[in-house]
C-alpha cells in the first residue's frame, strides 16, 4: 500500500465476524447523530458498555450506557441497527457520535464515529471518512468537531472558530507528506487537511487563489481534500474547473476519481458534455480509497478508476 502510516488506516475490525459493510462518510456521520462526548470503554465485545468521561456538545446522556448497535447499511448483514462483535478496546478511551433511537444508543459503524484518544493526549481523528485520519492534540480535535456539529445542526460554526480552523492554515504553503518529515510539517500537514476538509463539510468557499496550491501539492491525499474543498467554492466555472483536473493527467487518480464524484452531487449539462467525451480517454488505472481486501469496509463505494467514475457518473441514478 502506498499510503504513509502518517494516516492511521484502523484494522481493529478483526473481531466482527466477517461482517462487511458501507463506511458513512464523516459529514453523514456527523449530521447523524444526537451527541458527541468522550467515553471510557467499560466492557467490550458481544456488549459494548461506555462511562461518560466528558460532554461536548448534543444531547448529555447519562454516565453510564450501553451502544445496541449500529446504524449504517450493511452489506452482509440485513436490517436497521445491525450488530456485530464491538472491536473497542476495553479500557480505553474513545470520542464517539452516537445517535439515540427510542431510547437506545447507535454508532455509525465499528470504526465510523469512533475516534481513539492516545495516552499522550492526541486523537486519530476522523475529518472525511474512517480510511484516512489524522493526528492532532484532543483541544484542537474537540474545538474542529464541536464546530462541525454545530454547523450541521444549527447552521452556524463561530467565525473565530472558522479563522482558526479553516482559513489559518491554508495561508502557508501545502506541507509535505513523507517519511523525513519534521514535527513541525507533520502538524502543518495535518491542519491543512482538517482545514480543507472542514471547508467542504462546513460548505465555506475558498477562492480558487487559496485553492491552486493545495490542488497542485505533491501529497495526494491534500489533492483530494482539495477537490472537495473546491467542490463547495462559490468560484465562477467550479464544474469545468473540476473537469479541467480530471482530464489533465496530472492529478492523482484518487483526486480525479474524486472530482467526479463531486460533480455527480451538482451536475450541470456542460460538465456532463465535458466528461461524457473525455471518457473514452480516461485511465483505467486503479484506484482506491486504502481499502484492502480484507478489511470489512470493502462495502464502501468508490470507482476502481477515473473511467469506471465518469461511467458511474454517466449511468442515471435508477439504473446504478
């Protein structure tokens, strides 16, 4: 696998019985739940019992509960609130969104909406989706996601919270991602892709001068954040500035396959023109989110390709 470890790609799903399913993406796992707080794991396995630690926005519920289940779509197992073996760590202690349903508790998945607190006070945090997170201290994990909340559910993130969190970072130059990294770009890199991230769930625009250096960056994963940042900016030709990356060879494909999966949420008849010619030149080329064959995510949608994207794209929704 080509991804650095700099990303923590969690294989703690061993223990759910071979259950596979379709990861949410974090703005749907967000938007989804009732409550965000810090809980200790008191009992795990067939049972997965929690002891409030700290509440942080939402719904406060009580000290101690115990999570029923899960709600995402399943693809291995049928039925609303599926259950599978808990893989948390006893022990431990976790950030969770939780959603409440009559009285009982849901998380998203085993590993969405879970994100692990390190001894050494930093979270593996989740800003796109389970596959890819980062590493960034609890204070700053806590201030990103109770804005995230807030927006999702009250349509507002404080502006303070916004310079800080989006537009700060993204007045340096697009930090590296490799192996001889120093701390400092490690934490950079990181910010940045919390801050291009949080742009497009929070759905704030970045001019497209903000955009060009992170879209060009020699990090793919900054690349793809960067797509989806400007999949939200009010820039004029966003979708045939999106076209322009898928068809310019250049991008990562993880980024391009993005690009299209951006436009299929706005599609306009000009990008469809754009892309409905290009894709007989496509690659062909895998790729793929960092989902290998044995991890339990392998539900999760995303095209093999750029083709097999701009195909998916092309296909009416009735018939994918």
């Amino acid at each position: 696998m080509r991804h650095i470890p700099l990303f923590f790609f969690l294989f703690f799903c061993t223990s759910v019985n071979a259950t596979s399913w379709d990861e949410p993406w974090q703005e749907e796992v967000i938007a989804r739940s009732q409550t965000l707080a810090l809980y200790k794991v008191q009992k795990s396995g067939e049972q997965l019992q929690l002891r409030l630690i700290k509440h942080l926005i939402g719904t406060k519920t009580q000290e101690t509960i115990e999570i029923s289940g899960y709600d995402t779509g399943y693809s291995s197992i049928s039925g609303d609130h599926a259950h599978a073996k808990f893989p948390h760590i006893q022990g431990r202690q976790y950030y969770m969104y939780l959603r409440q349903d009559k009285g009982q508790f849901f998380l998203s998945s085993p590993t969405a909406g879970s994100d692990f607190l390190r001894d050494n006070g930093e979270v593996a945090g989740t800003f796109r989706i389970s596959m890819h997170q980062t590493s960034l201290k609890a204070r700053t994990y806590e201030r990103a996601q109770i804005c995230l909340f807030k927006a999702l559910h009250e349509g507002v993130c404080p502006d303070g919270e916004i310079k800080s969190l989006i537009l700060e970072p993204l007045t340096h130059a697009p930090a590296p991602l490799g192996q001889s990294n120093t701390p400092e770009q490690f934490r950079m890199f990181f910010r940045q892709h919390i801050a291009l991230e949080s742009a497009y769930i929070l759905r704030y625009s970045l001019s497209m001068k903000v955009l060009e250096p992170f879209l060009s960056a020699k990090a793919f994963h900054t690349q793809v954040s960067a797509v989806r940042a400007l999949s939200v900016s009010k820039t004029q030709n966003r979708d045939l500035k999106l076209c322009d990356i898928i068809e310019s060879g250049q991008g990562d494909g993880m980024a391009r396959v993005m690009a299209v999966m951006m436009l299929a949420t706005q599609k306009t008849d000009r990008a469809t023109a754009r892309l409905r010619e290009y894709e007989p030149k496509a690659p062909e080329k895998e790729t793929h989110l960092g989902i290998g064959i044995m991890d339990p995510r392998i539900g999760t949608f995303f095209p093999r390709s750029v083709r097999d994207a701009i195909k998916w794209y092309l296909t009416p929704v009735s018939k994918r």
